[in-house]
C-alpha cells in the first residue's frame, strides 16, 4: 500500500489464472467444523459426507485429494495424513455449503463464464495434455465442468458477502495510519539504464564508445541483449535489494554518470543513472484511498466470517464415522 508494484509477466499471470481456476482451493480460510458436534452415523460406507441433502462420496474425495497432492507436490508423511484429509474434507464440505446458498440465493455462473474459465486452463495443457490430465483425475469432461461450475459459484458467493458496505470514518484511517506509520515510509529509489551483454571484451569496447558520446539508447537497441531493449534499457524505479546485487552499485552513481563495466552471472552489464529518489514519508493525504480500501476489505473479510459461520451453523452435516477411525 502507498506504493506501485510492477506487475509479473505472462508466466506469473497464468500461475494465478491456474491458481484461481483450481477445482481443489477455495479463496478464503474457514473454520475447522471437527469437534462442532455436527456430524454423525448412518450413512452408506461410500458416502463420505452428507451437507444438507447433497453427498460427498469416497471416490469424489479420493479424486480432489490426490490431485491436491500431486498438483501441490507434497508427499505427505503417515504422521499427518489424517490432518490433511480432515482439511481438506472441510473445505468440500465448505464449497458445498457454498453452492447451496449461491443457488438459493440466485446466483449463477453464465455459460461464457464457463467457458472463459475451460480456455484459461486449456492453455496451460495445450495438445493432449487437458485430456490426459482429466484422465489421471478418474472423471469424465461433463464431471469436471460440473465440479469447475461450483468452483466459480463459491467464488461468486463469497464475492457478494465479502463486500464491506458500511462506512469508514477519517479519523479511523487516521489511526491506522499512525499504528502503521513505517508501513508508509518509502525507501531510496533510482531509475536506471541498462546495455548488457555476454562477452567482457565487448563491453569495454561499448563503454569506450559510449565515453566518445555515442548515445546510450542507440547502443542499447544495437547490443543489449536484456528484454528492457525495446525500452531503450530503461529499468524503471528499483530500492536496494530488489534487483540482484551487481545492480546496487548505481545507488553510488551521479545521475546522468555511465559505471564501469560490470560482472554478474547474467553477463557484463553497464548501468546509466536517469533519476534518484530520496526516502521520504508519504503524508496521510497521500495514502489515505488507499488505507480506506484496506479497511474496507478487513471489515468485509470480518462480516463474511460472521455470515459464514451462521450459515455453517445451520447446515445440516453428517460425516462418516467410520472413514474417521480408518
């Protein structure tokens, strides 16, 4: 908050498309409904849990549940297994509760929904791989798109609860402001160039025709091999730390002052310094809309826990005994 973060590239983009489209996580952590006193027998040895009148089968689960692991990479040890299993079962049965209340409530996902929602996660298995993921996860096409559907319907339920309606005044943003106080005091930045290359020797040759006043940018699109070429090199506002460490040797430049050639592992950079920023305290004028939004996502993440934990209340749940003991 008070600052701008760069946004990731493609690669970061579709990790969050798959993250978000995952048939096995919900976006909000609820409570753990072992030891509520609701549940109990008298359920079929292959229902594993019943949430009103909707069962959760053993085959289901063992499906969701060995994709979450396979897909998160853990190798769950015997010692936690259980633990595991019984969160995870928490969460279906939360994404069922969920469902029921979305579609009671009118709530629905379109079909163009649906649809954007199976081309963002067929672009990350292209030729034959959607297909053979589906087969290792032991359902059919229509069995995925309906697990998928309540997916996106949780998500649309908790989107329309989470929303804080009430009003926030200025002095508690005032207050935050003063608790949080370092929160909002911005480090030395630099905005810099950069031409960087694989060979030392040409480097020193472009560092001595860059010192017989050859223009830095023109060289950049003619040598550099860095991505930030197309931008004549430019590397935007960067703080100690943030870049590998080759790179704060600019923080001791003059702006407008070329350095030296310099080593990384990446390959022989030469760095030109555009602007230095000072540390500076942003005022509360200035962080103000952006403390508001924080507050307001506090206050709706409070009132859903509230709401969910009345719903949960009164949702009528059985889980199977003797899958507990197993």
């Amino acid at each position: 908050m008070g600052r701008r973060r760069e946004e990731g590239g493609e690669a970061q983009r579709r990790e969050e498309m798959k993250k978000r489209y995952s048939l096995f996580t919900l976006p909000i952590v609820f409570f753990s409904l072992w030891g509520c006193g609701q549940w109990g027998g008298g359920l079929p040895e292959h229902v594993l849990a019943r949430v009103n009148q909707e069962q959760i089968t053993v085959d289901e689960f063992n499906r969701e549940f060995k994709e979450l692991i396979s897909e998160s990479g853990k190798e769950a040890k015997e010692a936690n297994l259980g633990n595991l299993k019984q969160a995870y079962l928490d969460q279906m049965i939360e994404r069922k509760i969920l469902v029921q209340e979305a579609r009671r409530s009118g709530i629905k996902v379109s079909q163009e929904e649906l649809n954007q929602a199976i081309l963002e996660i067929k672009r990350d298995y292209p030729g034959e791989g959607f297909g053979e993921k589906l087969g290792l996860k032991g359902m059919t096409l229509e069995e995925w798109k309906v697990r998928l559907e309540e997916k996106l319907l949780a998500e649309k339920m908790i989107r329309s609860v989470l929303h804080y309606r009430g009003e926030i005044d200025e002095k508690e943003a005032l207050q935050y402001y003063e608790t949080h106080i370092s929160s909002f005091q911005l480090k030395p930045r630099v905005r810099a160039r950069q031409i960087i290359v694989a060979d030392g020797e040409e480097a020193i040759q472009i560092l001595k025709r860059l010192k017989k006043g050859e223009s830095f940018e023109k060289l950049v699109m003619k040598k550099s091999l860095g991505p930030e070429r197309v931008n004549g090199g430019d590397l935007g506002y960067f703080s100690q730390g943030e870049r590998p460490a080759e790179f704060d040797h600019v923080f001791s430049m003059e702006v407008g002052t070329i350095s030296d050639v310099i080593k990384s592992p990446y390959g022989y950079h030469i760095f030109k310094l555009e602007e230095k920023m000072e540390p500076r305290q942003i005022p509360f004028e200035e962080a103000k809309s952006g403390i508001l939004q924080e507050l307001r996502h506090k206050k709706g993440e409070e009132e859903y826990q509230k709401w969910f934990k009345g719903l949960k209340v009164n949702a009528k749940i059985k889980i199977n005994k003797k899958w507990l003991r197993s």
